[in-house]
C-alpha cells in the first residue's frame, strides 16, 4: 500500500537561517517521499531565489505561496498575531486551517507561533490548553515529554489532558499499546509536591491511562516512563538546563583533547567512537515539538536548526499525519469525556 | 594567624554507607586541621569498632556521642522527627543548638534533616523558610543554586531572602562583593513567567543586590550569574535532570568506548583525558548542600557519598564557619530590614 499523500505547508521564513536552511530541507524530503507536497510560504522572491541555487523549478509537488511579512524572533507574540496578517508564519497555519495543508512546520517565533496557531485553528474539544511535546533520548530509547513551556500555570487537569495527548502521541507514532505515563515531582516525603501534582495524581490514577506514577528528574533520562508529565514552567527549565549541562559537557571535552601534543593525538584516536557517541544523542535526530490540542498538525522547529535539524521536522509533520494523531486525540477525549459524565 | 578552632558534630549513622563513610572521612578532615574537633554523634559500638579498624583513639579532638536510634532514609521526616529524639540526627542538631559544636553535618534523610533543624534551631529573624542550597560546577567555575528542594510553593518575599541568603553565602565563601543574582525563569516573551516570579524580579530589583535579571536553564551551567534563584521544586527538578543526563552521557561514553577491540584501545589511550575531564565535573567535589536560613549551620551531604565525598561536605561546614556566614546573613536581614522600613 502507497503511503497516504500529505501536503506540508512551510514557513519559509522562519529561524535564525530562513530560506537557505529550510527550503533544501524541503527539497530533501521531497526527494524522499514520493507522496509528500511541500508549500513554501515566505517572501516569494527569496524563495524563488534560493530554488535556483538547487536548480528546481516549482510544479505540483512543490509550490511557492507568497507571504510580504515577517514575524522576528524576538517580536512581541501578541503583536505579531494582531498586526502581521500576512506573515509567513500566519499564512502558513491559514493553509492548515483551509484545508489545503495537512500540517504546518515552522523555526519562527515559539510564542507568536502558538498564539497564532490557537487563534487560527482553536483548540481540540475537552483539551483547554495547547502544550508543546517533544521528544527526548533515554537510556532506553526515547520519552515523551509535556509541557515545554506553553503553560506556566497548569491546574491538574491541564496535567491530565496533557497525559492523554501525550500517550496518543506515543501510541500513533511508535506503535505503542497504553504507554506509561509519569508525572514529574520531587522526592522529599514531607514535600511531594504542590497541591496541583497531588490532584493531578489524583486524575491522572483515576483516568485509565497506564499510570506510572510519580517520577523524579533523574528519570526522565533514564527512561523510567514513555511520557513525562509537567507544567510548562518546569518543563522548559528542565529542557533548557539539559541543553546548557550537554554543552558544557562537550565543551569541557574538547577543551581536554585540546590541551596538549598528547591529548590531541588521544582525541584523533578516540574520534570515531566519539563520533559515534554523538550521533546518538544528536539533538538534531529530536527536533521538531509537537504543539498539541489544537485542530492541525503544528511543529515548531528549533530556531536554529540546520538542514538535516530542520528535515527531521518535516518528517514529524508527515508521521503525525499519516498516524492519525488528530482523530485519536479527539477519539481519546471522547471516551475520556463519556467516563467521566 | 592560626585558623579558627571549630567543632563539628557529625551524624555518623546518615546515608546508605554510615560509619563506613562518615569515620575515616572525619579522620582524614582531622589529619588536616589541626584547629578542627569532630564528634561523632551515632550508636557508639559500631563508631568505636569504626574507629579500632583505622586504629584510632578518641581523645580531644575526636569524641563519640552516643545515639541510640537511627532515622530511615524513606522514613517520614513528620514521624522521624516527633518519635526518634534519640537519634544521631537529632542529637548532632542539639549539639549545635547548645553550642557545643559550630554545625553540623549528615547525609541522612533531607526531609528528616530539615524538619529537625527547622525545629530545633529555629529560623533566623527575617527568614520565613530554609533553603537548600549547593554549589555547581559551570563554564566559567561554579554558581550557588538555591532552593534545591526545601519548598515547592514560594512567595515573591520567600525568593527575595533566597537571593539575599546566596549572595551572602558567595561573598563569603569566595569573597566576592556584590556577586550577580539571576532568577530562574523561561524565555517565551508573551509567558515570561508566573505571577510570583513576574513579583520577585521587581523585588530583587529594588533590593540593593546586584541583581542581573531573570535567567534561563541554559543559563546555570553557563555561569551567567554568581547565584541562581528558584523555587524549590524548580530547582530539585533541574538538579535531578541534570544527574540523569550526566548519568546517561557517561554510560553511553562507557559503552561507545567498550564495542569492539578497537574501541577498548581508543578507550585507553584517551583515558588520561578523560579522567581530567571527569574530575573537572567530578560531583563528589561539590557534595555538601547548605540548609539556609537555621539559627545554625547544617550541611546535608548526598545520601550516597563515598569517603571522599562526605570529606568535602564536612569542609563545606568548616568553611562556612570561619567565614562566619551565619554572621553575616543576620547582618544583611537587619539592613535589609531597615531599608524596607
């Protein structure tokens, strides 16, 4: 069986690299996926532009939809969603919205991105808050985990609705039958948790899910869980704090090999298998979060991604897709809204 | 000048090793300093026969204090507190409480730990709540966290004496004036931060410390700020994300380096540079959280803590007490107290 056609709409002007890091990405999976359409929107000239550094002309599976603005970086989210009507960004969640792009893809503006996309496409039914998910490497192989900074304040039940999508997303896109889910705290007897943790064990015990239960930091990396479960506040920390340890990490490495004659031969030595090492905890393999709750397909790519960083986004738009994620989450809070009337 | 003469009461029984762990390494902290004097608080058979394998006496410097009873590291820090009077824990607290020792340190139960301290030593004036604080190795040398797990529900005030309790806790440990305070927070511009948070900036702002602004995770292992300041339950989570991972790097390098022959002796002859590396991270060297805020000094060493580990968290005690930081936090309240009135 051919694989189902999906249309990925790409915001071509998103990133700190724009079009010359995710149009050759889109050419790449186009090359790839014989099924796949790919609209880039953004500025149509830049576009064009970088088209004829690759020598490709536009045609049915590849097309170019113009859009005058630009949201930055660092612009203010609410702004951009009130006063840029024509951002590439915007233009590419409408395309969602109509119907004419199963899925959305961009490396812009992580706020404005959001806030656009609750706007345009509204949340899912029985879901009142979006999160952001991604996924992690483990020891064991790999978790997801939500909420990563979409929501700073989460009352249990947002704690629970992020479990439910959080575990569909699990079950569609690895195949997965009621995968565990555990929701992050801290250790101390006397202290476990807030009050929202302790209700959100509550819900989350009662919600037929495969309930794990409580689980520290230290398991998040040791794969204790399928899912990882917290507040946006706490997840973005967590997330942003790895990636800070990870730098260092490689940082002092290579300060260490680089030391003298010696180290540096040692290092020549000990490159493949450092190589090695590296490919397989490559942040790159991980990029692209899912913005879940909403009605379509939304990944948000790391602002400065690079061409094979900002491919494995498209290839998470495409899996979410083809794996139904939408209609199960749906299906998943349908059920979930019967048990509990 | 001659160092100061101090006293240390140590919980001998604490942690998953006890006497094994503790004993020798008082007595390699006492081989040192000629000016330090350990009790060793705990069951006085098993100390004794401790003592008789490194055949050592008791004399001047090194007493024992008998304890009759131990608390569990799962036990409840409520119960533990209420029925074990007797125990090491306890009775090395009452030791510093009736000034025969200047601190005291144990690797016991935190949550126990805190809950007799907050009890029996009582809080500073000025300082509503305890904070657990440690020192982390960063890029650029080492920050203080605080709090590492103490509270999970925080005020704006609770954060502002967190900040002030650290940047007295830097200056005199590393005599540095007026160290940089950031506050951990997340980045998306239209969600920076909770209420709380949003309040303690404006309060740390208005302080008199040299407050750098608010922070990111990727901020701590940066160096960016002298002290990193956060509720506790923010701050236990990214302590233990931060173990895990290093956990997961670490066995992933070991497994890379021992998949084939070639590996194994890639393996070898990076070793020196990777023990380099390894004792430049080496988190026994920052073992020792501080409890902030007691009417005492109290050091809570990693449960888990090896000779060498456990040393360094006595140390940590020493230091604090010669540098008089109990001192100078009650200095600072009062002139932090006459600004606000």
């Amino acid at each position: 069986m051919p694989d189902q056609k999906v249309t990925v709409a790409i915001d071509a002007m998103g990133g700190d690299h724009g079009p010359s890091v995710t149009v050759p990405a889109a050419l790449r999976c186009l090359a790839r996926d014989p099924e796949l359409a790919v609209v880039l929107v953004g500025i149509e000239e830049q576009i064009a532009s970088e088209l004829r550094r690759h020598r490709t002309a536009v045609g049915d599976r590849l097309r170019i939809r113009h859009a005058s603005e630009v949201v930055g970086m660092d612009e203010s989210p609410a702004l951009a969603m009130r006063n840029k009507k024509d951002s590439s960004m915007r233009v590419a969640i409408d395309l969602v919205k109509a119907g004419e792009a199963n899925a959305c893809v961009s490396a812009g503006n992580t706020g404005a991105l959001m806030a656009t996309a609750r706007f345009v496409l509204k949340m899912m039914p029985g879901i009142e808050r979006p999160a952001i998910a991604s996924a992690l490497p483990t020891m064991r192989g790999r978790i997801i985990m939500l909420d990563l900074g979409a929501n700073v304040d989460c009352t249990p039940e947002h704690l629970l609705q992020f479990g439910i999508m959080g575990a569909v997303l699990v079950s569609a896109l690895e195949g997965r039958e009621q995968p565990s889910v555990g929701l992050l705290n801290i250790g101390e007897e006397e202290i476990k948790g807030n009050e929202t943790v302790k209700q959100a064990a509550d819900l989350l015990r009662a919600s037929g899910l495969n309930f794990y239960g409580n689980i520290e930091g230290d398991d998040i990396y040791r794969g204790t869980t399928d899912v990882v479960v917290c507040d946006g506040f706490v997840g973005n920390v967590a997330l942003k704090t790895s990636e800070g340890l990870a730098k260092m990490i490689s940082t002092m490495l290579r300060e260490e090999f680089s030391r003298s004659v010696f180290t540096r031969i040692a290092g020549l030595v000990a490159l493949p298998v450092l190589n090695a090492f590296k490919r397989r905890v490559d942040p790159r393999r991980y990029n692209g979060a899912t913005l879940l709750g909403l009605r379509g397909v939304v990944i948000k790519s790391h602002g400065g991604a690079d061409r094979f960083s900002f491919e494995h986004s498209i290839d998470k738009a495409i899996r979410e897709v083809r794996n139904g994620v939408l209609q199960r989450i749906s299906e998943k809070m349908v059920v979930a809204h019967e048990d509990a009337a």
